[in-house]
C-alpha cells in the first residue's frame, strides 16, 4: 500500500521541478519570438524583395485613382522623405488626392469613413488624427507637396483619404 502512495508522490515532485526554474528558458524564447518577428516585418508583404532599400520616395497619383507604386522599403529610425504629385488633369475638388501614411493595425475602412466626412480638415480627420503618422496636402491637378518623418520597424499603410479614393488608392511601406 505504501509503494501505491509513494508512486504519486514522486510524479508530482518531478512535475513541480520540471515547471519550476524555467524563467530564463521563457526569456530566450521571449527574444526569440521578437528577433523573428523583426525578421518577417518584410517576409509579409509579396514582392518587397524587388524593391530597393531608399528612404528618399517619390509618388504620383492620377485621374484613374492609382498610385504609381505601392510598395516601398526604408530604413527603421532614419528620416523618410516623401514627394507626392497629383499627376491628374481633373480639379482639386473632384479628384484631389493625398497621401496619408497610418500606424500599423488602424482599420483602413473606419478611417476613410471618417476621412469622408472631413472636407474641411483636408479629409485628414482630426477625430482620428492618433492613427495618422504623416499626410500631405490635398493637392489639385499638377501639385506636388513634400513630407518627412520616421518609422519604426514594422509595415505602414499608406492611402489617399478623398472620398472613395482609399479602396483603390492604398500601399505599403515597409520599415526594416
């Protein structure tokens, strides 16, 4: 009977130490976890290998709502400069375009709801200005405005907020 209570007793103690003393495995795991997180910011986004590492960029929107590219890599934590030219014929006040680059995780739908009901912020709502890393002007045929800031490491969306313009009108920037 005393071989049938000591058989529990052991396995429990085993247990116990095997959970036990484990902080710096969960640590290194931790740091794991994070080191390849960094290493796929990238990996996510179809293509990124084609595009060249610049952290000077250069954007034209048109009549057709589209963005000459959608696609561009800098450098984490140094100073991105952005030129954005409203490449269209059509005026400002039906086909005005911007470029508004956004944190990662704001919901592309809920802001350009928003963004449609701010005619007189530019379409850059001040109710959602916390989602908002950098915007140009809202520019009219011919226009070109200039824009820097800096990104940490991680993806961006990047879209024009007039009206209607986000769904079709949207890109990426990759930071790494």
């Amino acid at each position: 009977m005393k071989k049938l209570f000591v058989l529990p007793v052991i396995a429990l103690a085993i247990s116990f130490a095997s959970c036990g003393g484990n902080s710096t495995t969960k640590e290194n795991s931790s740091t794991a976890e994070q080191t390849t997180s960094d290493a796929t910011v990238a990996e996510t986004i179809p293509g990124i290998e084609n595009v060249e590492l610049s952290n000077t960029l250069v954007l034209e929107g048109n009549d057709a709502m589209k963005f000459d590219k959608n696609l561009f890599r800098v450098k984490a934590g140094e100073s991105v400069e952005l030129t954005f030219k409203n490449a269209g014929s059509m005026p400002k006040e039906s086909m005005g375009h911007n470029v508004v680059i956004l944190k990662p995780g704001t919901d592309l739908a809920t802001f350009g709801g928003e963004a449609a009901a701010a005619k007189a912020d530019e379409y850059v709502p001040k109710s959602a200005l916390s989602s908002v890393i950098a915007h140009t002007k809202l520019l009219g045929p011919g226009e070109t405005d200039k824009i820097t800031f800096t990104l940490e490491k991680g993806n961006y969306d990047f879209i024009c907020s007039f009206p209607g313009h986000y769904g079709v009108m949207q890109g990426k920037i990759v930071a790494e």
